[in-house]
C-alpha cells in the first residue's frame, strides 16, 4: 500500500505511538480543543476511544489502565478539562505508573498575543495548566508547532516509559490534521537504553547483604510497593525460594507478592498486621525489604518497631545495608536475582511463626434472615468469589483494612492507591483496569463494604458495552 499524505499528520503520527507502546484505548472527553485530535487518533485502526463521564474518571481509568497493561493514556481538552484531569495524574505519580495526558491546547495562532479564551479562568495566560502539570509530571511538552512536534511527542513518551511517571502533552487545536515530513508513515521504532547495574557496585553489594543475612539466626523478607517499578517481582520470588525465610508484604504491595509462596506470612502492617506477622518481623535480627516506602500510612504513624541497623534496604536503584555501608547504580532485579544465589537456607523465623500461628475461624451464618449484614459475613463471601480470574480494586477507606484480609488466590489481581489515597478512585480505574485485561472479572470494593463489578465486557468495532452490576451492598 503506497504512503498517503493524509496518513501523515501530527494527529495520526501520535495515534501511532500510543499503539507501540501498548496504550491500545485512549480514555477521555470530548470538547472543543481537542475534537480533531480525536478524530486524528480514532482514524488509526486499532486505536479505541472510550469516553467517560468527566475528566477526573478518565485519569483514573488510564491509571487503572496502567496498572495491568503497564501504560495508559487520556485525552482532555484545555484548563477546564486539564484541571479536572490533574487530581488523576498526580495519583499516577505517587503510584509510579506511566500515563500518558493529552491536552487539545489553544490554536497556535493564540500564542503570544493577549487573547482570552474560554475555558479558561478568564486571564490570557495559557501557561496556568502547564505550571500545575510541571509539578506531577515528569515531562511537559507542549507542541505549537509542527517543526519540533515529533521530537517532543516522542521525548515525553519515552521518559514516562523509562522513568515510570506520568507526562504532560499539550497539542494546539489546529495542528493535529496537518501534515509534515516527519510524521513518517511508520514511525522509527523506539530504542530506549536499558538501564545497568555498576558491575563492581552490584558484587559488593551482594556479597555485603549475603553476608548480613546468612550471619542472622531468623531473618525475613518483605515486599514493597516498588517491586513493581523496578520489574523485580520474579526475582524478589527467587529470593524466597531459594532462602527459606518467611515472606511478608507491605500493605501498599498487597498483590505484587503471591500469597500462595510456601511461607508466605501475611500484611506487615504494625499493630494491625495479619495474625503473627507483626510479631515475626520485628523480633527478627536481619530483614530484607525491597522497595518499601515508609509513609504514615504503611508504618502506621511511624509507630514500626524496625531498627535499621537490622534492615538492608533495596531501592529500584540503591541497596543500604544497616547503618551503612550504601550501594548506588544497583538496579534491584539485578541485585535479587544474584542474592537469591548466595544465601543459605534458613526456615527458623518460618518455624516460629508455625509454632505460634492459629487458623482463623469462620464466622457463624446469620441465623435471622433479617439481622443486619455484617462486614465479615460479606468478605467471607467476597472471599469464596476470588479466583485466578479475577482482580480486585479496593477503594480508599475501609475497603483498605477490609481486603487487607483476603487471601489471594494465585494468578488473582489486586490493586489500590494507598500513597495517594483518592477517594472515588477505584470506579473510573475498573473501567481502565477491565478494558486492559479483558480475561479478568475485575472487582472493585468501595467505601465501606459496598461491591461492584464488570459482569461481562464485549467490543464490537465502534461499540463498547460494559455491563455493571452491583453484587453486594451493605
């Protein structure tokens, strides 16, 4: 098929570098800044527009998105719909997920003149939503002209993949149909460095943690939340496997860990960790947590008894051992995957907690048809649904400590905002969460124990359908 001009414009150019990178369903509102754009991206075949029902929803359904695809994309229109947007994609920054934000920005011929527009909050200053993203971004582009279009698009899309961060991209109204010679029809494909380990850092750092851990009478290990950022999940598994510690998790890495591991431990939680697992962790003499973050939240108003003197610390990119020494340029799958090398078998923490550990019973069935539901009546329900074709959103609240209690079963999704915390956050995420993964029966759990969930999903060609239904409500 010979090249057409038509195919080559600013519009259809990004169109298709969002299909490269995987962000196969945009996710948006139409209005008037960015309606040819639109009609640029829908005109790439394999390129799906789903609208919602206002901006802020279509910021959580790309972070939803995100999460199981690995990016995800919106498209908003100018200040009205930026701003709205902005709550969404700082969400997806403390979350450490790439999302792509497209803005439909004033008409090129707008720039540099005092002309107010709508939209706006009245001031000819085009700069205000520019300035709001600078600070939840971690790349602006804002394209006003088609010479340098491509390089823009293409720096901000590669640092939200290599950074794992949310960037900003503003496209003047009027460019999208135009078309320019370096709008190729097929876009040079993306070759982004991979990141290395520093060979020499990497060994000691392995050599100094192996050490650390195979002197400790009862080490543990523990899961964070960067696990995911720095793709080091496999081999944060590797490291269980091949140690014979107990594994525990974080509560903001409830998911990134498999809960069916021989000696997979529960929530490190504090003082409301699952049964026992409090108690292990902190009477260990060595633990090992990969990508922690340490916020009020997770330590539960720094109240841990963890001594750092006892703790190596992996980072996506730095190991600390106790109170030194530290390690940079250390990627952490590189760092786990050599550990799980080095370290001898030590079950004695697992041991402990065996001879402590009681099952939890389950609650009586309601016997009075009318007596109020119980919160625990429903999760034990909640729980029985849960299989390896599931996946489940929980919503900030009490949702949080509720499914903190379920047991997942493996290959069974789950996800939520701890860091940020954005309340109504887990509805327009099921959208983004269930279009990216349509094998899976996605599950949001909200507010304080009402449940919905996507019954069933299906596409056909323009037409998107999915069916809700509310499965409990309390």
């Amino acid at each position: 098929m010979g090249e057409k001009t038509w195919d080559r414009t600013l519009g259809r150019h990004l169109a298709r570098r969002l299909l490269e990178i995987g962000a196969c369903d945009v996710f948006g509102v139409p209005g008037d800044f960015n309606l040819v754009l639109l009609d640029q991206l829908i005109a790439e075949p394999g390129l799906r527009f789903v609208g919602c029902c206002n901006e802020l929803n279509a910021g959580y359904a790309a972070d939803g998105y995100a999460r199981a695809k690995g990016v995800g994309a919106c498209v908003v229109t100018f200040t009205v719909g930026g701003l709205s947007v902005l709550n969404a994609i700082a969400g997806a920054y403390s979350e450490s997920l790439p999302v792509i934000c497209i803005v439909g920005g004033p008409n090129s011929n707008d720039y540099g003149t005092n002309r107010i527009l709508h939209h706006t909050i009245g001031l000819p200053d085009f700069s205000q939503e520019f300035r709001c993203f600078q600070t939840v971004t971690a790349a602006q582009a804002v394209v006003n002209n088609t010479d340098d279009a491509q390089e823009l698009i293409d720096h901000a899309i590669s640092t939200a993949l290599k950074e794992s961060k949310p960037v900003y991209i503003s496209i003047s109204c009027n460019l999208p149909a135009i078309p320019h010679p370096t709008f190729s029809f097929e876009p040079v494909k993306y070759s982004i460095a991979r990141k290395l380990s520093n060979q020499q850092s990497l060994c000691a750092a392995v050599e100094a943690a192996a050490n650390f851990l195979n002197a400790a009478v009862k080490p543990v290990l523990v899961g964070g939340p960067k696990l995911r950022v720095a793709k080091a999940g496999a081999a944060f598994i590797q490291v269980a496997e091949a140690s014979g510690f107990p594994v525990a998790v974080m509560p903001s890495a409830k998911g990134q860990v498999p809960e069916t591991l021989p000696r997979f431990i529960g929530t490190y939680w504090g003082a409301i960790s699952t049964p026992y697992c409090c108690e292990i962790v902190e009477s260990a003499d060595a633990y090992l947590f990969a990508g922690p973050i340490f916020n009020d939240y997770s330590s539960v108003g720094y109240s841990l008894l963890v001594k750092k003197e006892k703790a190596i610390i992996v980072q996506p990119e730095r190991v600390t051992i106790g109170n030194g020494p530290a390690f940079g340029c250390v990627l952490m799958k590189d760092f786990l995957e050599a550990l799980a090398k080095k370290l001898r078998k030590n079950s004695a923490a697992y041991e402990n907690f065996l001879r402590m550990y009681l099952p939890i019973g389950s609650c009586l069935a309601m016997a009075d048809s009318e007596e109020p539901l119980q919160v625990k009546v429903l999760f034990q329900h909640i729980q029985k649904m849960l299989t390896s074709s599931t996946a489940v959103l929980a919503e900030t609240g009490d949702s949080w400590f509720n499914c903190q209690k379920l047991k997942l079963p493996e290959g069974c999704g789950y996800e939520f905002q701890m860091q940020y915390g954005s309340i109504g956050w887990s509805v327009g995420a099921l959208l983004g969460y269930a279009q990216a993964a349509p094998q899976k029966r996605v599950i949001a759990c909200i507010g304080d124990g009402s449940f919905t969930g996507n019954s069933s999903r299906c596409i056909n060609n323009d037409q998107k359908r999915t069916e809700e239904h509310n499965l409990f409500n309390q």
